[in-house]
C-alpha cells in the first residue's frame, strides 16, 4: 500500500498513437500492468524517437509543421506521398529521409515545411518531439473517449499542444484561475487532522498515524474522478456546475500531465480542497476498504493490521471532519494558533504513473445521493439564536461541556469488536458498512439511459430475493415493479451480490412513498440488515423531502414495521393517497412520519452517547452527596407515614415534590382556559367526524350500541352555559367522545385513526395549559 490500489478496468482511451494499449491491471498492482504500463511505453517511444537521427526527427516534426514556401501556403502539415499500411516500429524504420519529397496535400516539399528547424539545438527539437507523441495520443483520447465532457478537454488539450508545436512556444494553459484552486489544501487539511486528533499519542503510535495519512494523501494524488455526467446520475442534487469545473482542472493540471509530460503536472492533494475531497471521500473509503478486505491474504503480514484494523477507524474519523460544518481543521490559520506545530505528511510522486480505475466504473449505478453518505448537518445557529431560558434546576452548561469533552474523546470510550448484548438491532450491520462488507444503493430501471449490466443483474438478484422471501405474492407482479422505471429500489450488496432491499414508489407531489416489497434473503437474517436497510431508506427520503411512508403489511410484517417505527395511525389525509397506491387484500396499512432531524443511520449511536452523558452526570451526582444518614427510626415508634421531603438527604439529591394539575377556582379564568382548548381541538383537521351529534340515518343503531353520546357542538353549549364548572367534568365529556368512537368503529376505519389522533392533540393542549401534569 505504498502505492495505490489497482481497482476495475483502466481507464479509457488507449493510450499513444501506434498501438499503446494497456494491459488489464494485474492483481498486485506490478509496475508495467495497466495504465502504468502504457505510460512507460510512451516514455520508451519518446526515448526512441529522440535518439534517432536528425533527418528523421525533422520528417516527424514537419507532419505537424506549416509550410513555409513561397505563396502563402495554407498547408498545416506535411504528408507523405507513399505513407505505409501501417505505422511501422521506431526501430526498424530506414534512416534514409528525402527533403525533398513532394507534401500530398499541398505538392511542396518537406524542406518547405520545416526550413524553422534548421538552426534550433537538438534540445529545443526534442522538447517539441515529446509534444508531437502526446499529440498523438490526445488524438486517440479523444476518438476513443464516449464521456461528451471528457471528450471536449482532451480535445482543447489536443489544439492546444498542436499550436504549441506550430508556434514553438510551451503549452500554457488558459484558465480564470491557476492552481492551487481552494485552500488549505487536501494535504494541508489531513495535515491540520493529525494535529487535531492525535497530537497527544506518544511517537511511535503517532507515527502509524502519520503512515496511514501518507497513505490516504497517496491514494488521492491517483484518484480516477468520475465523469460529470456520471456524477449527475449518481448525485442529481449535488452542484454540478462546481464539480464540472474542479473535474476539468484535475484533467488539466493532474491526469492528463501523467502521460503528457509536456504539461505541467501538480499533485491533486496539493491543488484541490476541501470541495472536491467531499465529492470523492465516500465512494473512496467504501473502494479502499473492500479493496483492502478481498486482497487481505495478499498483503504483507507487517501492513496486514495497519490496513484492516487502523487504516477503517482513521477513515471513520476523517470522514466526520470532511462532512462538519464547524471542523477547525479547514481553517486556514488553524495551525497558527495550536502548540506543537505542524505534523508535515507530503506525498512525492514515487510512482508518477500509476493510476486506479475511475470510482464510479467501479460501481457505475443509476443511483442517487445519500446511500452511505451521511446527511451533512445543518448550519449552527448563531449564538443568540442558540440561547435558551434556564430552568431551576438545570444542570450547569460547564459541567455538561467538561462531560460532553470526556465523551467525544475517542480514547475516554475504549471500543470492543465484541458486541453486547444491549446493543442496538442495527449496531452490527453498521460496523460491516463501515468495513465494507455490505453496501447500499438505490437503483432503478431506465427507458432513457442506457442499460447498465451490473444494475440489470441486481435487479434480477432483488426480484429473485422478493419472489423467495414472498412466495404469496406472484413473481410476474414482483417482476413487473422492481423493473417498473417509477419504481426505485434500495438494495442491499454483500460480497457483490444482492441479499436484500425495499422496493419503493415515490410520490413527491402527494408528499408520502409507498414502499412495496421489503424483504431480506433468509440466511443473512437476525443481523440487523433490515432495520439498517430501513434506516438508509429514511435517510434518503429525508434529503428528498418527503416525509411519510405508507405500506400494506401481512400479518408477519407488522411486528417488523412496528420496530421501525410505523404505526397504523396514518399521519397522511386519505384524499392524499386514495386512488395512487394499491390495496391488499389481508394487509393492513401502516405509515411512518419521519423526523427531518434524525440522522436515522446513527441514531442508536447518538442514543448510546447520551447514556453515557447521563451515566457520567450521575456518577459525578454521586460522588458530591456520598453522605449516609442514619436510617429512619420513627416507624418502630408507630408513626405509619412520613411526608417523603422530611428523609434526611432526599432533597440533596435534586428531588423536589411533584405538583398535581392545578384546579383554576376563578371561574372566568377556567371558562377562558376551556375555550381555548375547544377552539384548538374544533380547529384540528382530525375533528370532523365529531362537530355535530351521530345522525341515526348515517349510523343505523348507533344509540343502541353508544348509551352516552357526546360531541363537539354539545361541548360548546354546555360551555357556554357554563356547566363545566371543573376541569374533571370538561375532560371526561371529551373523552367520553374518542371512547364512544372507539366502540362503534372498527380499528382500521378512519374514524377511529381520527380519534386517537384528535385524542394525543387534545392531552397535548390540556398539558400546556397547566390542567394535568406533564
């Protein structure tokens, strides 16, 4: 791992102009293989052609030289009368040139072409040799390059190297800007990492570190970018513009110099920013660490545990950098103000042509952004915005910052491998997507885009797992949808195939997703796939802005759905979904509401910090009220109660007497209160089925079964009449009403969704009025 891993197929187009073409990439990487291979025959070639002889340097050059006869020919290069079938080898070609031989196209001679020639010095005329040879091999690039925008810079290249030899000047890019692009750099910003987090470990572990940095730093500086376009399916909602124009600079100035040495060559850690290392840090990690997982055995046994076991968490820790918004280590006088000075990590080019496969060939998907991405946190508030009224009996900002400072260390929380057993369902399929064992995308089926092999063959894998998993349900109807284009999937990858997704149908403008199938192979079960699946699901839907799920579950699948926090109170107006999803007959519609400030993925994880928050404060808690009283001695005395504030040491604890609802005794205060209250619950969207009495031609033998009805317009006349004249008697006569409702009407029916919904509103407002205690 001192140099980049060899991953997929090497980069297109071929490289040169007679017959360059490399080589798949061998497993370990080998100098030779692959792209590096191709370069190093260019570089032979280009060695062979500057030792030839004059003569046949200057027949080369005049190809790419105007005629300078008499006349004002228009001629842009020579070509010869007689040219061979095929080009032939440097070394077997005659040494014999004729000056005079007569240009094809425009009928002067070769010595016309290349009278310029004849006083420069045999360096100047090697230095334009070098130039034609990548010429040549931009002009292959670009017939052989399918990317439009790829296709467009090895062109601009092309006519720029092609002018250069014309007017026998260096190529100089035009650009708005020159490199560095964004600052401080990649190299800087891992640099300002290192400091940041492990400034305090001793050396010998700090420089493990330091080795794992280099590492990285090395990967990137071969990093094959994906193509805008490639990109815009795979992140639709990214800035295109801004990646488009970081993707031409890396071509430019990083890629394209690694062949064409006649064009200066800068290091893409050392030019690019913080910008283009989010664009590439996930798909990378997930590569590197898969990368790393399938070539274990291949690895030496001193690099075995750096890579497999430090290499992951150094990753891990790096990519929440990446991602914040309030990371210090992308300021650019970070430095100045931290003691210890600068860890310096630099990454020479050791091995100047050795690429890896462009990420996104290695997994080309039709997919959108956020599988295995994490959501970027919103912008913090500023600090008068942050501010908050204290209440007595708050715990101190300080001591919640010194106890937050413990937990966010890494080394105050040792981590195990060992998973307890109160870990969460999701806890272990987290750690192997951290790994790399499985990933997730979400993929679909296209009539615009051409066929992908690799999405055809996981859909495939998704409808043989649903048609497994869901033998009631007919494989040509699970056929039919998960190859639907207006259907997506979120699927489930291990070791490249497919065990697992949810088949889902979005629907932006009703504002909710129906998710069809969801289901995981049954010997990759009990592993938390499902609930991470899920998880993955939301976090996704999330960063589209639609926030509901609706499903029919069978009666194996509530319990599941259940777990995920779907209920069968819909949230959803039923105009909203009626007539847009299928019913099922047996099932039972569920939905789920989700959280836009929920990072669902690591929600357990921020569960299991505040634990350890809240342990830490009790601890603290604790050891300030160690004192033991003597214990109580009144019962033996015959005393049969005691009020709970008079044991020694209970209100050292922070334990103060509970307060009951309190009764309002002005009886206008408690009119106005209840008022209130009527009107909000009146106001509801869930209250219509009761504003007026049950109609008995609507509701044949309603009174036989509901002896005591009530509703909202009788509430408001006994209101007005004052006949509440307790709070007790106001909620048992609104309570009378979602009872009443619940009898009559089976769970499933709308009513009874109504009634539970407009019953937690109700308790809601009664909570905020002070009625009953929180």
């Amino acid at each position: 791992w001192s140099r980049p891993i060899p991953l997929g197929s090497p980069r297109s187009p071929a490289i040169g102009a007679a017959g360059l073409v490399p080589a798949a990439p061998g497993a370990g990487g080998t100098e030779g293989s692959g792209a590096a291979g191709g370069s190093a025959r260019i570089a032979v070639k280009k060695a062979q052609l500057r030792s030839s002889p004059r003569p046949k340097k200057l027949e080369k050059l005049g190809v790419y030289s105007s005629c300078k006869a008499e006349g004002a020919c228009k001629c842009n290069g020579w070509k010869s009368q007689n040219p061979p079938p095929t080009p032939p080898r440097t070394d077997q070609q005659s040494n014999t040139v004729n000056l005079q031989e007569p240009c094809r196209s425009c009928s002067h001679t070769l010595g016309d072409h290349v009278t310029h020639l004849e006083n420069i010095s045999e360096e100047e005329m090697n230095r334009l040799l070098g130039i034609v040879l990548d010429v040549e091999y931009l002009y292959t690039c670009v017939h052989k390059e399918e990317d439009a925008d790829t296709k467009q810079v090895y062109f601009s290249l092309f006519k720029l190297l092609r002018k250069s030899i014309l007017q026998m000047g260096k190529p100089t890019l035009e650009a708005q800007e020159s490199p560095p692009f964004e600052k401080p750099s990649i190299e800087q910003g891992v640099n300002n990492f290192v400091q940041y987090k492990f400034s305090h470990l001793p050396s010998k572990e700090r420089q493990t570190i330091m080795e794992l940095a280099k590492m990285f730093l090395n990967q990137i500086n071969y990093w094959q970018l994906e193509t805008p376009s490639q990109r815009r399916q795979r992140v639709p909602n990214d800035d295109a513009a801004g990646y488009k124009a970081n993707y031409t600079r890396w071509l430019c100035y990083c890629n394209v110099p690694q062949f064409c040495d006649s064009l200066p060559r800068y290091e893409t850690t050392q030019i690019f920013g913080r910008t283009l290392l989010r664009s590439v840090f996930t798909v990378m990690r997930k590569q590197l660490l898969e990368q790393a997982r399938q070539e274990k055995d291949k690895l030496p046994p001193e690099k075995r545990t750096l890579i497999l076991t430090h290499f992951p968490k150094f990753l891990s820790m790096l990519e929440e950098e990446v991602y914040s918004h309030s990371s210090p280590i992308w300021s650019q006088d970070y430095l100045a103000g931290v003691s210890g000075g600068q860890i310096p990590i630099h990454t020479g080019s050791t091995h100047p042509h050795k690429l890896t496969c462009r990420s996104s060939r290695f997994t080309p998907l039709q997919t959108h952004p956020s599988i295995g991405e994490k959501r970027k946190p919103s912008e913090p508030l500023p600090y008068e915005e942050n501010k908050r009224p204290r209440v007595v009996g708050d715990i101190p900002m300080d001591l919640i910052n010194e106890v937050m400072a413990t937990i966010a260390d890494p080394a105050a929380i040792p981590e195990t491998s060992l998973l307890s057993a109160h870990s969460a369902r999701d806890e272990a399929a987290r750690l192997e997507e951290r790994r790399g064992v499985i990933e997730f995308h979400v993929i679909g089926n296209s009539l615009n885009q051409k066929p992908n092999k690799r999405i055809l063959m996981w859909l495939v894998g998704l409808q043989n797992v649903f048609s497994h998993q869901l033998p009631r349900m007919p494989k040509e109807y699970i056929t039919r949808l998960v190859f639907d284009p207006k259907h997506k999937t979120l699927s489930l990858i291990k070791d490249g195939r497919v065990i697992g997704g949810i088949c889902f149908r979005m629907f932006p403008s009703q504002g909710f997703t129906e998710i069809v199938f969801c289901a995981v192979t049954s010997n990759e079960q009990v592993k938390g796939y499902g609930t991470h699946l899920m998880n993955h699901l939301k976090e996704y839907h999330i960063k589209h802005e639609i926030l509901n799920f609706l499903t029919y579950a069978d009666e194996y699948a509530i319990g599941y759905f259940k777990k995920q926090g779907f209920s069968k109170d819909i949230k959803v107006p039923k105009a909203k979904y009626v007539g847009y999803i299928k019913d099922y007959e047996g099932a039972t519609l569920m939905g789920c509401e989700l959280n836009p400030s929920i990072p669902y993925t690591e929600f357990s994880v921020i569960i299991k910090k505040q634990k350890e928050i809240i342990k830490k404060l009790i601890e603290r808690k604790q050891a300030q009220i160690r004192k033991v009283y003597p214990g109580l001695s009144c019962f033996k005395e015959g005393v049969r109660q005691i009020p709970i504030e008079s044991i020694p040491g209970i209100r050292e604890t922070g334990w103060k007497p509970v307060g009951k609802g309190k009764e309002l005794k002005d009886p206008d205060q408690l009119y106005s209160t209840l008022k209130t209250i009527l009107q909000h619950v009146k106001s509801h969207p869930n209250a219509w089925p009761f504003m007026e009495p049950v109609k008995k031609t609507e509701a044949p033998g309603y009174y036989q079964v509901i002896r005591f009805p009530m509703d909202l317009k009788t509430m408001s006349e006994r209101l007005k009449s004052r006949y509440y004249t307790t709070r007790k008697l106001f909620m048992a006569d609104m309570q009378r009403i979602f009872t009443n409702c619940r009898e009559y009407n089976p769970p499933e029916s709308e009513y009874y969704k109504c009634a539970n919904l407009l019953e937690k509103f109700f308790y809601t407002k009664i909570k905020e009025a002070g009625l009953i205690e929180k």
